[in-house]
C-alpha cells in the first residue's frame, strides 16, 4: 500500500484558507452583535455562541491565519518576492494606475479615520444594527446587574432573601452559593439574568394582595408608582413619610429612598401600607 505523504505547505494554505474564512463570519457577526449590556443581561446567542465565544473565535483564528500567513511567506518566499517584483515593474510601466491607487488607499484611510462618509455611514449602520437589538431586549433595571452577587442583587430588587430564595427554589432554580453572580446562577441554571429578575419580580405569588402586602418587587418603582399601585394618595404618603423624619421625592425611586434613610425597600413599603391602616 503506497504510504501518503504529509504536505506541509499544502496544509498551512488550507489552514490560512479556513482561518480566513472564520475571521470574515465572525467579524461580520462582532459587526451587528448587541451592545454587553444587552448580551449579557438577555444571555444573547446567535447559532448557539454568546457574543464572547463570538470574540474568542475571532481573536484565535486572527493568531492563526497570521501565524500561518507568516509560515506561508516563509515557505514560498522565492516565488513571492518574484512575484512582487513583476508586480512592481509593471506597476513602473503603470504610473498612471499606482499613483490614482495610492491616492485611493490614503484617502480611503484618513476619511475612515475622521469619520467622512460613505465610511461613517458603515460604521452608523453597524451601531444602529447593535442598537436595534434594544428594541426586542429587556435592559437591566441597574447597569451591568448580572455581575452582581445573589445578595447585592436582591438587596437592589427591595425583597428579603429568604423569600427570594424560596421563589427561585421554587422555580426551579438552583443556587449552590449566595455570593455568586447573577450570570453565573443563571448559566448553571440554564438560563438567563433577565428571567431571573423576572421570575423575582413577580413573585410567584398566586394573589396580587399577598405580593403587595409583602411589599416585595417596589425597590425600582418610585413613590408615585407605589401610590397608585396602593390606592393612596401621594400627598398623604409625603406627609407620612415627613412626620416620620424620612426625606424622600414623590418622584424618586423606592430603593434610593430607602438607602438613605437606613431602610430597606421592603420595610419601606411595609410602613406605607400602614397608612390604609
């Protein structure tokens, strides 16, 4: 049986050839994929890779296509620079031709770099394509709230962490350890942050009178929200809150006003309620 010989230099040509074609699909993928507040709130993927598998494919593939690229000149170095030399020769014949290309290429490269169109206008396109993705995504309530531990999480959402807890459980989520981020419990459990802010928001509770006389899932909403939501008139609740020696905006946020008044945004809530009372 005739053995097979290995060709190496048919081999690093395929390899510059695959390599090339990665980094061309990856980088048109990078060009439209979501800004990482979105990917990574939404646990974003597009043919079963996240948007950082997306820029480690391209950032590897980029090391090889040029380490081969480089092994490739080495072994055919000779004919290259035959090549080239032609090339330069008859582009010595074609004054015409490498002058208007040089120009070209100058010109291509300092209007790209100052943002002139045509050039702008791709970039815009790939922003607003980036953007787009917005339009379908749930932001997060807090920036880059998935870096949060389970604690510092809930302590933002206005809840206490034992029903917090009892809600995942009994969604089926599990929680090896509390200081974990939000990311991580949601990639152990299959699934993304933004639905475990959701399955947390509302509760999972089966009357919506029980969820408000826990006061839980208030901590983004501001006090007029609340007064609505409680049937309380919001001046009566200012007045309240000012005999109680709480300094609070009936526009501000639940959560803010409970951080600086030494509260929680669930006992914030809770004596509000009180004032049907």
């Amino acid at each position: 049986m005739k053995k097979i010989k290995f060709k190496f230099r048919a081999f690093t040509a395929l390899i510059v050839l695959w390599s090339f074609i990665v980094e061309n699909v990856t980088g048109i993928v990078l060009y439209i994929v979501p800004p990482g507040r979105i990917a990574h709130w939404t646990n974003w993927k597009l043919w079963g890779f996240t948007k950082e598998q997306w820029a480690a494919l391209h950032t590897i593939f980029g090391y090889i296509f040029l380490i081969f690229a480089v092994i490739h000149i080495y072994y055919n170095w000779k004919a290259i620079m035959n090549y080239i030399k032609q090339k330069i020769k008859a582009g010595i014949r074609m004054r015409l031709e490498l002058s208007i290309s040089l120009v070209l290429t100058v010109l291509v490269f300092v209007a790209t770099a100052i943002s002139i169109p045509p050039f702008s206008t791709v970039m815009n396109f790939g922003t607003k394509m980036k953007n787009s993705w917005e339009e379908n995504r749930q932001e997060p309530f807090i920036p880059h709230a998935e870096l949060m531990n389970l604690e510092e999480f809930i302590n933002q959402i206005g809840m206490p962490m034992e029903r917090a807890e009892k809600i995942l459980e009994n969604n089926g989520i599990n929680v090896r350890d509390t200081s974990s981020s939000i990311q991580d419990i949601a990639k152990d459990n299959n699934t993304s942050p933004v639905a475990l802010f959701e399955i947390l928001k509302t509760l999972d509770d089966t009357t919506a009178s029980k969820k408000q006389s826990m006061g839980g899932g208030y901590g983004w909403k501001t006090l007029e929200n609340l007064a609505q939501e409680l049937d309380i008139p919001i001046q009566d609740i200012m007045e309240f809150l000012q005999s109680k020696g709480i300094d609070a905006k009936k526009d501000e946020v639940i959560r803010n006003v409970a951080e600086k008044n030494g509260m929680t945004p669930y006992e914030l809530v809770g004596m509000i309620q009180k004032i049907k009372e």
